[in-house]
C-alpha cells in the first residue's frame, strides 16, 4: 500500500495559465524508470545528465523534438524513511511565491499535469487544461510490494 495526496499546485494564477516556467529543485540523485504502462521496471537510475535532474533550480518546461517531455515518475530521496528533510522547492514564475515540501518519505514523485483533459473542472467551475498544475507526492517508492529492495 502507498498511501500519497495528489494535490495540484499553480503558484501563479490559480490554474489559469500553465506552470510549465515554475522553477523546481529538488534534493534527489536518482529516479526509478517506468514502462510503457507506468509501472516501475525495478531499475534506479541517477538523473546525472538527463532532463530528470532538478538538483539546481530550473523551469519544468524542458522539450524534446518540440514537445513538452512528460514527467511523471518517482524521484529516490532516501533508502529508506527517515527524518523530516527538505525534498523539494518550488517557485512561481510571476508571482515569486515559493512552497516548499519536506518528508520523512523516501520517494517524491513528480507530476506536471500533461494528462489533464481541457474541460477537468476546477474551483468555481472553471475548466484546467494540461499543465496547469503541478503535484509533488511525497510517498514510498511504487511498485515496493513487489519489489522487496525498494523502501
């Protein structure tokens, strides 16, 4: 069982524009990869040279061959739970607004939202479209149950 919330986050606008140029950081070395069905394939893999290091500040936006890359994937924090330590920091891109998220978990799984369909509703009734938000799980790694080295 991994029990993790799925909040959505917009530290500009409240979901009316995207957050594709919200700045992240995030204090995490390596990543589990996934398979084309999302599950993960039991590899950890350092984010060292690929679009998955957040270990600096920088936008979320990142594009491959034109298109936004999809990140939604659990960034490895610790071995195992532990101590309240800082996972992740996040700033709006025109509001300045900074969040910051800290865990005892030893997973922080992101996700930008490209799989939000243009009429979700939202407050007030307002319709959210892909990118207008952002989650930062907080959480065991996914899949642990079935594999017994994960925490």
């Amino acid at each position: 069982c991994n029990l993790a919330q799925h909040s959505y986050f917009n530290l500009d606008d409240g979901g009316a524009g995207d957050t594709l140029d919200h700045r992240l950081m995030l204090n995490a070395g390596a990543y589990t990869p996934v398979d084309a069905e999302m599950i993960p394939t039991g590899a950890v893999k350092p984010v060292d040279g690929t679009p998955y290091d957040f270990r600096q500040a920088r936008p979320l936006r990142m594009e491959s061959e034109g298109e936004q890359l999809p990140y939604d994937l659990n960034y490895c924090l610790a071995s195992s739970r532990g101590p309240l330590h800082q996972a992740a920091w996040v700033q709006g891109a025109s509001s300045g607004v900074e969040m910051e998220v800290w865990t005892t978990e030893p997973g922080l799984q992101l996700y930008i939202g490209q799989y939000v369909a243009p009429s979700s509703p939202g407050l007030d009734g307002r319709g959210y479209k892909a990118f207008s938000g952002f989650c930062l799980e907080a959480q065991t790694w996914p899949d642990a149950p079935n594999r017994p080295y994960f925490p």
